[in-house]
C-alpha cells in the first residue's frame, strides 16, 4: 500500500508545478485563470491586459510575451493594443499621479505653462515618473471639467484654475 499511495502523491506534485511559473510568480496564475475563464480566445486581449496591469501594476515585457503565448496572439499585436490605449502602462507608476488636462479650453487657458512648470521644477516629463518614483506626470486629452480650464488631477482629485505656481503647491508634498 505504501507503494501506491508513493505513486499517487508523485502525480500531484508535478501537476502542482506545472500550473506555476517558472519563476514562482504567483501572480501569472491570477493571468491563467483569467485567459483559461475566456477559454484563451484572442478576443479576451483587453480583459487579459487589465488583470495584468492590475496584478503587476504596470505591463513588463515578460507579462506581455506570456498573454501573447496564453492567447496565441502575435507579439505585435498585443504589444500594439498595450500602446494604443491610454490606460495600459509599460512602465512602473510613481506613487503620486498629477494629470494634466491637454484638451482644447484647459490647453488654451495655459496647460502647457503646467506642463512646463512641472519639467523645470519636479523633473519630470508628460508620460514619465519622477526618478525616486514618488510622482507620475500624465496628460489626457479632456478629463471633462473645461468650465474649469486649465483642471489638473491629483490622485482622483479635480482641481480647476490652476497656474504654474499652484500645480507646484499641489505637488509639493508629493516631491519631498
């Protein structure tokens, strides 16, 4: 009886590992199980890059490689639809987010002296994080507030009427 009870617990422990990863990541299974409740379709690509930006907060190179082998999906394409929508990140977020409104009245009111106040000051250009990482600088292309122009927001907070010296206030605290 030992024998076969030996035998059964081999075939348990390798099915174990083979639903892991390689690197012991835990978080490729939470990838697995999304693609495998989409029955690995292709169509499941934006789903599949959500849970993988939220699992890992942004979407590394290998998490890309692996979505596009779990989806059989060309590279390309999965690396095209990460860099075509704006919410998909393939870099690592600060810890603060400042976004600048770059839509038609808050650019006219003065977006870019935000914009330019924050590159001379925080070190930071639109699309990048600070290099101690404690604040991103993002711009969209309207937030919706443009009886406020020129509008920032501050980790999911709206501010309107900025100037160049109070984005700096805002951020502050942020950058110390």
């Amino acid at each position: 009886m030992s024998s076969a009870s030996a035998e059964k617990a081999v075939p348990e422990k390798s099915k174990a590992k083979k639903k892991e990863h390689p690197s012991g990541d835990k978080r490729f299974k939470v990838l697995d199980i999304t693609m495998k409740r989409a029955q690995n379709r292709p169509d499941a690509l934006i789903e599949v890059l959500h849970k993988a930006q939220e699992a890992f907060g942004y979407l590394e190179e290998d998490v890309l490689i692996y979505v596009a082998r779990g989806l059989k999906l060309p590279l390309s394409r999965v690396y095209g639809v990460a860099t075509f929508y704006h919410l998909f990140s393939l870099k690592p977020s600060g810890a603060h987010t400042c976004v600048v409104c770059l839509g038609t009245a808050c650019y006219v009111k003065g977006a870019g002296a935000l914009l330019d106040k924050l590159a001379e000051e925080a070190h930071v250009q639109q699309g990048e994080t600070t290099a101690d990482g404690k604040m991103s600088l993002v711009t969209a292309r309207c937030i919706g507030a443009c009886g406020l122009a020129p509008a920032a927001v501050f980790d999911g907070k709206v501010l309107g009427k900025q100037t160049p010296d109070s984005i700096m206030d805002n951020v502050k605290e942020w950058l110390e």
